[in-house]
C-alpha cells in the first residue's frame, strides 16, 4: 500500500511541478509590464521680512504604467499635495505605438507648454520652488483630457499634437492669468465644466548637436465654456525656449506670451464686487469703484535665462554640486483692454502683476534621483514691492 501511495505522489508532484512552473513564469511575465514611478519634494520656506515661515510636503506622487500588449499601454500619476491634504490627478492615459514617426495618444494629458509642464519632476529642475514664469504664465502643472498624436519622423526630431478640453475663462484674473481656466477634466458635480469649447495644443522639438535643444509650443482655442460670457474670447500661447548643456555648463532660457481675444468681455464677466461701504454695514450695500474689479490681461508675456555649473563634470564625482542663478520676469497685464470694466470706469493694471524674481541658489546631488536644494529669491515688482525669501528642499523621484 505506501508503495502505490508513494508512487501516486510522485507522479502528482512531476506533473505538478510543470504547472506551477508556468503559472510562476505568467506571474513573471506580468509583473514585467508594470512599471512603478513617482517623484516628491519638501519645502522649508522662509520669508526674510518677518513673515511666517512653513514647511511642506509639497508634492508626493505615485505612478504606475502597464503594458496592455505590444502597443498599448497605460500611464497614470497622481498627486498627494501638502502632506496628502489635496489630490490632483496629474495624468492617465493610453499610448498606441504604431511606428517612429506616428502614434496615438488618448486620456487625460500633461499640455506640452514649455520645457517643464510634461517634465516637472524636482529633480529635473534646480530651485526649490518651481521657476515663477512655468507657474505663472504656464500655468504648471496643466493637463486636459483628449485625443492626439505624437512621434520622431527624423533623428533629432520629435511632435506632439493634440486635441483637448479648452479652458474656462470664468476663472481667469489679472494676477494669475489663465491658470485659474484649467479644466483638467474634473468635470463633477460642481466643477467648472470645460468641454463645450475645445483646443488644439502642439509643441515641436529640435535636437540639431549634443547638448543643445530647441523647442517651441502653440496652444489655441476658445474659451467661454459656459456661455456666461458676451461674444467668442479666445486664447493664444506661445512659447520659445532653448537649452545648451556642454561641459559641466547649463543654460536654459524661455519665452512666453498669451493672447487673450476679447479681455475686456472676460474682465467684465469676471468682475468682483467692492467691500462693504462703512455708512452701509447693516445692509451690506457694496462701494462701487476701480478696485472693486480686476482686469484680466489681453497680454500676459514671461521670460527667463538661467545659468547653472555641474561641478562633477570638474571633480570626476559621481555626485554632484550644482550652482545657478536664474532672473525671471513676467507680467499678466503687459496689455489691457480698452473701454470700461464692471464698475463703469476704464480698465487699469496693478503694479504688482509685473514681477521680477532672482534666484540665487545650489544643489546637491547624492545620485541623480535624489537632490537638496537651498536658494535665495528676490521678489519685486511695478508698484514698489521688494522682498527676499530663503527656500530649503528635499527632492527625489524613482
């Protein structure tokens, strides 16, 4: 009896042992189509004219991508912000790779404006907070749900073109530009509803040497999504930006510029009332006056130059030590409107959207994955404003 027993279990074994084989492999196999990523970043910023110093876990994110079969595959990212307090979904979207020169893309998509709208990660850029013209005038981070294409028709070349959820004007201001029109395709119950009006964004990339790349980016489309706005405003972005790596050396240097079509109607739509007059507190009867409405631009235009030095490029390391400076300007109201805003009087800019912001600073790279930051920033601005802030951060992206 234990002999047949015994050979009843060995032949299960051998013939089990094949299967548990291949489902091991399976399991092998599909574990190699996922991809795990992400970045984040802490802050210690501290104002240098007694303001309230914070520390902030700014950005924890977590990425995963699958791939679905030998052409498709899914992308996703989303955002933990200050200390998980707020969730924002950065991307999700399919690739279909058909060849070089021609693919598709579809989902929720990173805008290719700008050198870092699609490549933000902390490591990738040298100050702490990232650079005011890439949050200002491009409002990063920027992403809109739709359909495109992409590829590189020739070595050294690469394009993206898409088709995309517009943005809604109703959250445009003279301060923040159109950053405050980003749909990014959070269209619940209660949020602004971006997809009546749609846009077509493009940007095309030239690597001509090593070490030196160009680029430019386009963005068009009308912007009076819910149709609370007299007329068709529109918007038109521009972007120029160019980049020389060469020998320990960087420079990066970039160029902005918003056409806002028919600023006047959205300044008018958009306008706030006045605070409460002090004769009328009882019955909140509101002051009416130029303050009391804020003009949106029908120019905002930004630049920035930034120099920076890769001091293992010196020393032979494998870590590295990276000073830079960069000198930023931009300002939301370079052009305004004609006529009268909301309050029945001509339409006026504040001194304090044209800024300029230096920044002074180092890094230090343990591995190229993994950086401490520590800079100096200079703000001032048209209507006298004149203020320093010391910036300290830990990055890191996998």
């Amino acid at each position: 009896m234990q002999k047949w027993v015994f050979t009843f279990f060995t032949l299960f074994v051998l013939d089990m042992e094949p299967q548990a084989w291949a489902l091991e492999m399976e399991a092998e196999a599909e574990s190699s189509k996922v991809q795990l990523h992400g970045y984040g970043e802490l802050h210690y910023n501290v104002p240098s004219n007694g303001g309230q110093s914070k520390m902030d876990l700014h950005r924890m994110v977590w990425g995963l991508s699958y791939d679905i079969n030998d052409t498709i595959s899914l992308h996703t990212e989303v955002d933990f912000e200050h200390a998980a307090q707020e969730m924002e979904l950065e991307f999700a979207y399919l690739d279909f790779s058909i060849n070089p020169s021609f693919n598709m893309r579809a989902g929720v998509m990173l805008m290719p404006v700008g050198p870092l709208n699609e490549y933000h990660e902390p490591t990738l850029f040298y100050s702490v907070e990232r650079p005011l013209l890439q949050s200002v005038i491009i409002p990063t981070t920027w992403q809109e749900g739709g359909i495109g294409i992409f590829g590189s028709p020739m070595e050294g070349l690469k394009y993206r073109v898409y088709v995309v959820s517009g943005l809604a004007a109703e959250g445009f201001s003279g301060s923040s530009g159109i950053r405050g029109g980003r749909g990014k395709a959070a269209g619940g119950e209660g949020k602004p509803q971006t997809g009546e009006k749609l846009a077509v964004v493009g940007r095309l990339e030239y690597n001509p040497l090593a070490g030196l790349d160009l680029g430019t980016s386009v963005y068009h489309g009308e912007v009076d999504q819910n149709n609370t706005i007299v007329g068709s405003p529109s918007v038109f972005l521009y972007t120029l930006d160019g980049r020389l790596r060469m020998s320990g050396i960087d420079v990066q240097a970039v160029y902005a510029k918003i056409d806002i079509d028919e600023a006047d109607n959205i300044s008018r739509a958009t306008c706030k009332a006045g605070a409460p007059s002090a004769a009328n507190t009882t019955t909140g009867a509101f002051i009416s006056g130029p303050l009391a409405c804020q003009t949106v631009g029908e120019e905002l235009v930004g630049w920035s130059i930034e120099l920076a030095y890769h001091l293992a490029h010196l020393m032979g390391t494998s870590w590295d030590l990276v000073p830079f400076a960069r000198l930023s300007e931009v300002n939301t109201q370079d052009a305004l409107p004609s006529g009268l805003n909301g309050d029945g009087v001509a339409f006026a800019a504040s001194g304090k959207n044209d800024r300029e912001v230096t920044t002074v600073g180092i890094v230090y790279y343990p591995d190229p994955q993994v950086a401490f930051k520590a800079d100096f920033q200079n703000f001032q601005d048209a209507a006298g404003g004149d203020t320093d802030q010391y910036n300290f951060g830990l990055a890191y992206m996998f």
